[in-house]
C-alpha cells in the first residue's frame, strides 16, 4: 500500500511531467480546434492537427541541421562555398 507521501510525491513527478512536456496546452489546442472547426469525423481531425504539429516541428529540425551543415562547410570551405553560392544566385538572375 502507498503511503501519502510516496502518492504526492508521484502526483507531483506527473504534473511535473506534462508541465515540462506542455501535455495540458496541447490538449486545450486541440479542444479549441475542435469546438471552432466542429468536424465530422473528430478523431480524424485530431490525427490532422497531431500531424501538422509533427511536420512543422520536423521542419524546424531540418531547418537547424541544415543551417549547421552550412555553417560547418563555411567554415572548412570558406572561399569555395562563397563561389559557390556567388555561382549559383548569379545563374538564377
């Protein structure tokens, strides 16, 4: 049997868990979108809305690779990347 202290002190390590992992906000988001859009089908539209999240937050991870991948070549490769980027916006003018 839990005593009181170990239930509080599980209590606390949940909440704490879905404040750090913002579990609450995501689920008032989708409950905002569903009372506005009013979908038919609402389990498929929480599927769309999920998925839309995941694709922008893919984004943004390709986005930073990307911007350190370009930074490290910059760095080992100044003068012929700058060619390089200077090669191809001329071609696209």
């Amino acid at each position: 049997m839990m005593t009181s202290n170990v239930k509080n002190d599980v209590k606390e390590e949940l909440q704490r868990y879905l404040k750090e992992k913002e579990i609450n906000a995501l689920f008032v988001s989708i409950v905002e979108a569903l009372l506005i859009e009013k979908p038919e089908e609402p389990i498929r539209f929480i599927f769309k809305f999920l998925l839309v999240r995941v694709i922008i937050h893919v984004a943004g991870v390709i986005k930073l690779l990307l911007s350190d991948m370009c930074s490290s070549l910059q760095d080992k490769f100044p003068s012929q990347l700058g060619a390089l980027l200077e090669h191809n916006v001329s071609d696209q003018v």
